[in-house]
C-alpha cells in the first residue's frame, strides 16, 4: 500500500512503437517500468507503419499494465494518478494510450494527467537526480531537435529548433542509403566505430541562429552514394557512417557552445532517444567541461522512449493539481512552448 506522504503516479506511453508503463514514486524513483518494444516488428519494413503499431499496443496494452503491476507489488487503486502521452506522436498510439487512461482515471475515480512526450524526455533527466535551473536543454530524437531554454519546473523558452529533418531521422536516412537495417541510429553508432573521417561533408545552417538543419547533410551523404555508384566505385561504408556521425554531432555541440557563452547558463541537458549515442555524449561532455558546465544525461534505458519519464514530467503537475479531464484527446503534434 502507498504511504500517504509518498506520491504513486501509474504513466502510459504510446507515442510510437513502444508500449510501456511504469509507477514513479515521488517524480523521481521507478518503481517498475515495463517497455514491450515492436522494433522486430518494424525492422521487416525498415521503419514504423503507424497501422501496425497501434493494433500492437491495442493487443498489448492491458498485458503490459498487468506485468508492471506484478514488478510493483501493487494495485492501480494504490496509485495517486494516471499520465499518459497525450502528444506528440503517432495519432493512432497516442489513442490507444490516452482512451486506456482515461479508462483506468474513470474506473478508480483517479486524478488524469497528460504529459508532452518531449517533455517528458527531458524529465528522464530527473530520474534518480534533480534538475537544476536554470538549463538549456537540447532535445534530440527522430522527430525533435530542439534546444529550451529552462529557468523552472515546466518554464520553457524556445531557443532554436529544426528546420527540415530532425537529426534522429537524418540518421536513419543515411542508414538506409548505405544499406544498414532499422532502426537506424544505433547501427551507423557501431558501424562509425569501424572507419575514419575521410569524407568531407557540407556543414548544415551554418549560421547564427540557434536553429538546427539536416536535410542538407542527408541530401549531401544521397548525392555522394549514388554518384560513386554511377562511377563504379565502392562506398566505405564505414568511413562514411563515421564522417556523418562526427559532423551531425559537430552542428549539435557548435550550437550548444553559442548558447553556453550567450546565456551563460551553466546547466545542460541532454534527452531524447539520439542521447543515448556514446559519441555525441562524449563531444557534448568535453564540451560542457570546457565551460565547467554541468552535464545532466539520461541513463540509458530512459533515454529511449518509456513511461517511467511521463510519470516523472507528471509530478510537477500532480502538485499544481493540473488534471484533465475525460475528454481529453489526442494530438500529433505540438511544440514544448
């Protein structure tokens, strides 16, 4: 039974292909998490088909509830709360997520709480720590590349964010190009590992601005196979997923280095599924200790997408007594602030 000092929040994630629940303890304790992932699923068709994923959390869902249930040794009724994403995301997860919540905030007359995914990414951050204000926080994933401005609990600025591509998707575009399978992102990771910068590749919005652009690169690293091809001549596949990697990192930190000096801000922190890229944490932590920064990095099982982070971004609101109501819906997309 939950102690009544002690703040249960039971939060649902669907915005993609993973199913996952979780009970968060207090914002910042997990007291199990359950992620079912469809990435075999998607991998046979080189990405995610929104149809499929959203039957798969249908067919999953309840059990998913039931398993995180059994880790906890709990009841839904001896939680305070239902979260769920409620955007951005795929429309169709994102239903499934939200109608099974407001289902569970009905049946155990529970409070319902609807947490921004991408703000729930930068509350991963607080799991086992705590924020500290104010910070700049560079949200980077298949869909976001963003960079806030933060001075408090849900008090959010938008500095700079994408243009065109985010830079999780240009990595699984140039993955694609070069022949490595779904997802993305982790196999151009392993594949750099093995080669050398021996490809010269055009710098992306080379401006002052604090905005983000990779289309560029992803059109430059298209361009560059396909006229080897014509030519005869064979990719180093290798080299050229460590040249993209190394200048897609090198626009991520340029930017964060501007808004370090300008701001003067001295907290950092970095969410979202690319954070979990051993390269980029190593440039942007050499990076924030050049300034003396402090460097807050998701542990790698929350940098991903999962409900233990929806249920830490909920405490704040659980606090301000920010409920929704049961007709709450739904949205693809939306922006932080």
């Amino acid at each position: 039974m939950k102690d009544i000092k002690d703040i249960y929040i039971l939060s649902i994630e669907t915005s993609c292909d993973e199913t996952s629940i979780a009970i968060v303890k207090n914002g910042n304790e997990v007291i199990a998490l359950t992620i079912l992932s469809q990435i075999d699923t998607h991998a046979n068709f080189g990405g995610v088909v929104p149809e499929i994923a959203s039957r798969m959390h249908t067919e999953n869902i309840t059990m998913v509830l039931e398993e995180t249930l059994r880790k906890a040794k709990m009841k839904v009724s001896d939680c305070n709360a239902i979260a769920v994403t409620s955007t951005p995301g795929l429309l169709g997860s994102l239903l499934v997520g939200v109608e099974f919540a407001k289902v569970l905030s009905y049946v155990y007359d529970l409070p319902l709480i609807q947490v921004n995914h991408l703000i729930g990414h930068i509350y991963a951050n607080k799991i086992g720590d705590k924020l500290k204000f104010p910070s700049l926080a560079l949200i980077i994933s298949g869909g976001h590349t963003e960079l806030v401005k933060m001075t408090g609990d849900y008090e959010f600025e938008m500095l700079g964010e994408t243009q065109d591509d985010a830079i999780g998707e240009a990595f699984d575009k140039v993955a694609r190009v070069i022949g490595l399978k779904y997802p993305g992102g982790p196999n151009i990771e392993k594949l750099a590992k093995e080669g050398n910068n021996n490809y010269k590749l055009p710098k992306m919005a080379n401006d002052e601005s604090y905005n983000f652009s990779y289309s560029g690169l992803k059109s430059s690293v298209i361009n560059l196979v396909n006229n080897e091809k014509n030519k005869g001549r064979e990719i180093n596949k290798a080299d050229l997923a460590c040249s993209f990697q190394i200048t897609a990192v090198e626009e991520l930190t340029r930017k964060l280095e501007k808004a370090l000096i300008e701001t003067k801000i001295k907290n950092v922190i970095i969410a979202g599924g690319v954070s979990a890229n051993k390269y980029l944490r190593e440039e942007i932590k050499k990076m924030c200790d050049k300034y003396d920064a402090n460097l807050n990095l998701p542990e790698f099982i929350y940098c991903t997408d999962n409900a233990a982070m929806i249920g830490a971004a909920a405490y704040p609101l659980y606090l301000k007594k920010d409920f929704a109501d049961l007709d709450l819906n739904a949205k693809s997309s939306s922006n932080i602030c």
